[in-house]
C-alpha cells in the first residue's frame, strides 16, 4: 500500500535515534530522546488549504527536522509513519 497526503500534509519516517552516546554509553529505551530528524516519504499537492495558498517547500527524500510533538503516528505494512503540516518542519538538512 501507498500513502498520499492530501492539502499541505507530509508524510514522514524517523531516522534511527543514537543509541549511545559520544562516551559510548548504550542508552536503553526509555532514555532516548524522541527523535526529531525525518525523510519525507510522501508530499500533499498544497494549492488552497484553509482559504489560504499553500505552496509545497520540501520533496521526496529529503531529511528534514520537524516539531517535537507534531503529528499523527500511522502504522502501514509494518513500517511507522507520521503525517505532519508542512508547517510543522522547521527546517531541511542537506
């Protein structure tokens, strides 16, 4: 199955967190912080999202840094994603 955003939506997977730190310590699982580092898997068309022009700024495989707490987890074959507002990345990592 495919996912395809609708409006200003993208749909983005996680990086893996670290899992040690620099002195090389291995963090168990509650420990880690909630990663904030993604690749766009999908991009919404944009066009009028709530009376207003939304234009589209990122695009598929581009890692990106979005909001702590944004979004909306989905399961899908397996794999987790997580549908956010184009607004809600703050940043593109090149």
């Amino acid at each position: 199955m495919t996912m395809k955003p609708l409006g200003d939506r993208v749909v983005i997977k996680n990086l893996e967190a670290q899992e040690t730190t620099k002195g090389g310590i291995i963090l168990a699982g509650s420990a880690k912080e909630k990663p904030v580092m993604a690749e766009v898997i999908a991009v919404g068309p944009g066009g009028n999202v709530d009376g207003k022009e939304v234009t589209m700024y990122v695009s598929v495989g581009e890692k990106v840094i979005y909001s702590k707490y944004a979004g909306t987890e989905v399961k899908l074959d397996g794999e987790e994603y997580i549908i956010v507002r184009q607004s809600d990345i703050l940043a593109i990592v090149e």
